[in-house]
C-alpha cells in the first residue's frame, strides 16, 4: 500500500480494513443497530446478524457455530483460553502444570506468567531449535498428567515460522489435556481445519486479515471447560459477558471468508517475492542472518538480525525513505530490550538488537519491493556507522 509516498511492509502489525468489509459492515452502525438480547424487531435483527456471523466463522474453521466465541481482540481470545481453561483444568483434576514456549507473543506468555504469580501455576518452557520451531517429541517428554493446558503458536509474528500444530495436538489428545494456539498470524495465510489439527482452543484477531480492529474470536472445542474470565452477562455462551460489537463481528465474518476465497492465488503471487527479498538481503549485505525457518514459513513474512545495527535507527532510516517495517512485534517496536524471542533462537543481545521484520500484504507490488531493495544495504551501512559512533562516544 503506497500512501502519499509511503510504501507499508508492516502487514504482520495491522491490516488496512477491506473496502467490501467495510461496506458490509456500515448497515449495523445505524439502520440495523439494534442489540442482539433485546427480544424486539431490532434486536432480533441484530441478533441474526450476530448468529450469521458466527455460522460463516464456523465455517471457515471447519467447526460448529456454538464453539465460536466472539471478543474484542486476539489478546482477549488468548487470555479467555489461557486463563479460562487452565482454572477450569485445576478445579475438575487438580492440574497446575502449564506447558507453553519461550516464542510466544506476549498475550500468552504475559498471561501464564501471571497465572504463575496469582494463582500458583507451575509454568514450563518447550524448548526451541534455531529456528524458533518446537519438536513435538519434546511436548511428549516434558507433558504430564497434572498438565492443565499446552499452548503453542501456529505461526510466529517475530520470525515468520510455522508450528507443528497437527502433531502437537495429537500428542495432547492422547494425554486427554487441553491444546490451545495462537493463530492470529496464521489465519490471513494458512487454511485452518481445528479438527484435522486436533486443536481444542484457537485465537484469532480480525484486524490481520483485512477486518477491523477491536474484534477477535476464540474456537473452544465442545467438550473443553473454560471459565469465564469477563463475568456480567449470559453473552456467546455464558463465556464472555457484554453487548457484541455486531458491525465488527460481521466485518470480521466477511474479511475472513474473503481471505479464505482469495488465499491461493495471493500466496501464489506473494512467496516469490518473499523469497526475492531473503536472497537478495543475503547476497548483498554483508553480516546479515535470516531469523527463522527459511521455507516453513509465512508466505508474506521475511526476518533478519544485522550485526553492528540498531534496529530502531534503521527503522527510522526506512521510515525517512518511504518505508514502514517493523523490528518484530508491533508491541515491542521502540523497546530497547531485546526480543525474547531472538534470545531463544540462541542469539546474542547485541545482534538480537539489529533486527528487521518486512512482511508483505494484498496490495504489496513488486515495483514497491525493489524500491526497498535498493535502498536498503545503503541505509544498512549508514546505520553501522552510526551504531559504531554512538558506541565508541
């Protein structure tokens, strides 16, 4: 997306919303903006909005509507599985074991931190490979039967790599505890069945697929007990009290059966280039490292640590040219710490702090990729220099 000059290759932050979506969503803000427990005409109404909605999410999940749980944003979504289920687990079985992974997005790793400090759970770390990826072997070896919930991302937003989510729900399945991921990257570019995938509790936040902000859903398998964390109200199940934001739950019900629709010829388009960017950052740049898996993937999604860099310079440096990427999660950009989850990866603070996120979207064009990719070793340098100056002062 090119505005006034400015190229956007920060996809994996935010989404701009779809035109189609928006119009989808219009009638709700007034002529149908009724709320949907009220039993009158204009509740009913939105009410049949609401429970549409949930059928087309179902859909594309391969599920059944009544293990759709509409929030208000992925955050949410992970906090209701994690919190929910996990209380839920230690009052049915006495479980207090939880088994999560150093790469996760801060949603989960803050939240199971803070089940850790308030509520006692015994909180376990998977360990993983270079590539941030996580041996199903290894969940098998570490989960136990007083293991409440395991939860692993399906597609990191650092480093782009896809998790073995199949695998490691089989092995939860055949320990009976709850699987949940984090699929809020995942859905814009992956097809996702939660039963193939043996997957009990699934996040998802509408605005990294073309759909607006401030809404998400959660998938709970039938069967999984969750707690309500959100209390007030009988709403989407008795499981998250409020009023639903219905012309955000069908904006997000039409983004996600649109980018279900158009996935394969986008992801034909867009992996080509992904690839042009790695190869061409690696031949013409000296110092430099791919972060993450380098085919197991996202489609849209490149990542690399440069050696002698600090990333929020160079991020102003791109900005100044025309282009917004980003430094890993849109939560940390600015944050001179390192990342997490480049530390797990084995790499070191100072280079963990030279890192680059560009990730691609629906209205990326290849014209726009070697602007960037002109520009880029140059201001690669000049950040060197700066970086070697401001160290030396």
């Amino acid at each position: 997306m090119n505005t006034t000059s400015h190229v956007y290759l920060d996809y994996a932050a935010t989404t701009p919303v779809d035109s189609r979506v928006v119009e989808a969503m219009l009638p709700y803000f007034n002529d149908e903006f009724g709320n949907p427990s009220s039993i009158h005409y204009f509740g009913q109404k939105a009410e049949a909005a609401l429970e549409n909605a949930r059928e087309n999410v179902a859909n594309c999940f391969h599920c059944d509507p009544d293990e759709i749980i509409f929030t208000s944003c992925g955050t949410e979504s992970d906090n209701l599985a994690l919190r929910g289920a996990a209380l839920a687990e230690r009052e049915k079985r006495g479980a207090t074991h939880i088994l999560t992974t150093p790469v996760e997005h801060h949603a989960v790793l803050h939240t199971v931190f803070n089940l850790a400090r308030y509520d006692g759970f015994d909180v376990e770390l998977l360990p993983v490979d270079a590539n941030g990826l996580v041996n199903p072997v290894e969940v098998n070896r570490r989960i136990r039967k007083e293991t409440a919930l395991v939860s692993v991302i399906f597609a990191n937003n650092e480093i782009g790599s896809i998790y073995p989510v199949e695998e490691i729900g089989r092995v939860c399945r055949e320990w009976s505890t709850p699987f949940h991921t984090d699929a809020v990257q995942a859905v814009a570019h992956l097809p996702i069945d939660v039963r193939a995938l043996n997957i009990d509790l699934m996040s998802v936040g509408a605005h990294k697929f073309y759909g607006p902000k401030g809404v998400g859903a959660l998938y709970v398998r039938r069967g999984i007990q969750v707690i309500p964390v959100q209390t007030g109200g009988a709403q989407e199940f008795g499981l998250r009290a409020g009023t639903q934001n219905i012309p955000y739950i069908v904006g997000m019900a039409i983004a996600l059966r649109l980018i279900q629709e158009e996935r394969s010829p986008w992801t034909a388009f867009i992996t080509p280039i992904r690839d042009r960017i790695i190869s061409r950052v690696l031949a013409d740049i000296p110092q430099v490292r791919l972060t993450g898996h380098p085919t197991n993937r996202l489609p849209n999604h490149v990542s690399f640590v440069f050696e002698g860099v600090d990333a929020n310079t160079l991020l102003m440096m791109l900005d100044s040219a025309g282009f917004a990427c980003s430094s890993g999660s849109a939560c940390k950009t600015g944050s001179p710490e390192p990342s997490g989850v480049l530390l797990a990866l084995g790499l070191s603070p100072s280079l963990a702090l030279g890192s680059l996120r560009v990730t691609l979207g629906q209205y990326t064009t290849s014209s726009e990729v070697d602007a960037f990719l002109a520009v880029l070793p140059g201001l690669v340098e000049r950040t060197r220099v700066l970086t070697a100056g401001v160290e030396r002062s």
